[in-house]
C-alpha cells in the first residue's frame, strides 16, 4: 500500500477532506532543480561571448531551445505558413527528467555549432562561469 504524503501545509490541508482509502489518479513528475536550471543558464552565458551568430542573447537561447527539438509547429491562418513555437523551460511547463534531457541536448548543441572546445572544457568553462 502506497501511502499519500504532503510536503507543504498547504497540501495537507487540501488532503483533509478526502476520506482514508480514496484513490487517486496521479501524474507524477520530479521536482526541477533550481540549481539545475542556474546551470543550463550559466552554460548558454558562458557560451554566448564566444558566437558570432547571434547579437540578442534571448534570441540566442530560443534558438538553441528549438535547436535541441523543443519546439511545436502551427500554421499561421493569416499567411498560410508554418510557424514554429518555442518550447518553455518555465518550472510549470516541463519537469525534471525532460529538463535534463534538455540540458545535455544544449551541451551538445553548443559544442557543435557555437564553440570550438571539448566537452569537459565546456564543463570548465560553465563551472568557472557559475
């Protein structure tokens, strides 16, 4: 038997008035790293200086985002075309387990198409970035 357990007082209070021995449909999803996220920022700050590519860093970031596949397409009815929007990396809008696969998809980017160094002089430079 698994049993439901609150982390915050105000989800024990939200729990209160369910009767023992409801079920309940549950998505789990593991909590994002707020370190974590600090890193993937100080990976695309450490990197930035060294492209030519890009002079606005927030399009440098979306970019590498839809780079790394996170990104949905539309069409516009206006134009007809196809559009594409940026995934999100807000807390709310993806998880933990999605963010790191995003994180290690980035590094990869990076080293492919906006620095010339190794992976582990990446990992330096973002260490002595953050």
């Amino acid at each position: 038997m698994t049993v439901l357990i609150p982390s915050l007082p105000q989800d024990e209070e939200a729990l209160r008035k369910y009767k023992d021995g409801t079920v309940f449909a549950v998505d789990l999803k593991q909590p994002r790293n707020l370190a974590f996220h600090r890193k993937f920022f100080a990976l695309l700050n450490a990197v930035y200086p060294h492209q030519d590519h890009y002079d606005n860093f927030e399009i440098f970031r979306k970019q590498v985002i839809k780079m790394c596949g996170y990104f949905e397409e539309y069409v516009d009815i206006e134009t007809g075309e196809v559009q594409l929007l940026i995934g999100s990396i807000s807390f709310d809008k993806m998880d933990g387990d999605t963010f790191s696969a995003l994180y290690s998809k980035a590094v990869d980017v990076m080293l492919k198409y906006f620095i010339d160094c190794t992976h582990d002089e990446l990992t330096d430079i973002v260490i002595g970035f953050g």
